[in-house]
C-alpha cells in the first residue's frame, strides 16, 4: 500500500497516449503536438450541454487535428474497411469520457473542427490551465465534448452483439 500515492499521480505531465486499436500506440507532450499543422479555431460561447448553463466565451484556440494524431498512429488495418467500425474514446486526466466515431471524425465536416488544443488566444496553455484540452467546435453545445487535461485516445473497434 506505500505506492498508492505514487501510482495514482499523473505519470507524465500533459502526455497524450493514444492507445488499443491503433497500428503504433504513440505518445505526445505539448511540444510535440505543436509541430504538427496547427488549427486555429472560432472563439466559441461553452456552454453545458446538461443545464444550458453558459460557462465563458473561449477566445481562438490552436491545436491539432486529431485526425491528424490518429492518422499518425494508424488506424486498425487488420481486416478490410474495419477502420470504419473503430470508436474513439478520450479521457481525461479525472476519468471523464466522451466518444467519437471514424465516419463523424472522417466522413463529416464535424471532424474538421476536433482539436487537441495547446494554445488559446496566442497565449501557451499549461497544464494548470487544462492542457491538452480536446473539443469538438462544431458541437452546439460544446462543454460536453471539451475535455480538459486529456489524457488518452483509445481506439475501439465495434461490432455486432453476439
Ligand atoms: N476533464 C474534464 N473535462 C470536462 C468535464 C469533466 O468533468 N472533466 N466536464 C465537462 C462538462 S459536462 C462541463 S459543463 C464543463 C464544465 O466546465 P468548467 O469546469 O470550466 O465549469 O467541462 C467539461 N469538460
Ligand atoms: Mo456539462
């Protein structure tokens, strides 16, 4: 029981792991997640999805695609046209999760807008501040799928209930 402190800290500050059904689980910090082509995204109005409770205005943030991470760790290729069955997961740091599926992040204008974002209003984001925040801009009401301190990208590749 010594180690519980230990194991229950954040393993590494503000990195990103994209882990199960990709080609090549991959590993990002904030540093490296600024040399990919940036995004810059609409200031936007965050809003709960539950109560309708306006949160704040966000001014513009910059990020990533995620599209772009997943691509880099490879979409599940064992059998043909099985990427198209894969569920995205993202957790953060506290456990919160929310989904994302290939065709809304490939085959719909609303991936264009999922970002993993490491700026916001031309000011660095820290840990401290939520980074590295994942949201979807094109949701209409964008607090559900902005999560702060994201931790992980699972992939999962559905099918049928047996
Ligand atoms: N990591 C994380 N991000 C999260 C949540 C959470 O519980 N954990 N809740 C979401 C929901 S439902 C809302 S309404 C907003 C709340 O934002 P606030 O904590 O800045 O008020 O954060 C969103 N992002
Ligand atoms: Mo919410």
């Amino acid at each position: 029981m010594d180690n519980v402190n230990v194991i229950a800290a954040p393993a590494v500050d503000a990195a990103l792991l994209l882990s199960g059904r990709f080609q090549r689980p991959l590993s990002f910090g904030l540093d490296q997640l600024s040399r990919y082509e940036s995004v810059l995204a609409t200031p936007f109005d965050l809003r709960c999805y539950t109560t309708n409770r306006f949160i704040r205005s966000v001014e513009p943030y910059r990020g990533v695609r995620l599209t772009t991470l997943i691509t880099e760790a490879g979409l599940p290729n064992s059998v043909p046209g099985k990427f198209k069955r894969t569920v995205f997961v993202a957790v953060g740091h506290d456990g919160y999760v929310v989904t994302f599926s290939w065709h809304e992040l490939f085959n719909t204008p609303v991936g264009e807008n999922v970002l993993v974002a490491y700026e916001c209003g031309g000011r660095a984001l820290t840990p401290e501040d939520g980074a590295p925040i994942l949201f979807s801009g094109s949701d209409i009401l964008p607090a559900p799928r902005h999560v702060k301190r994201l931790a992980r990208i699972e992939a999962h590749v559905l099918g049928p209930l047996a």
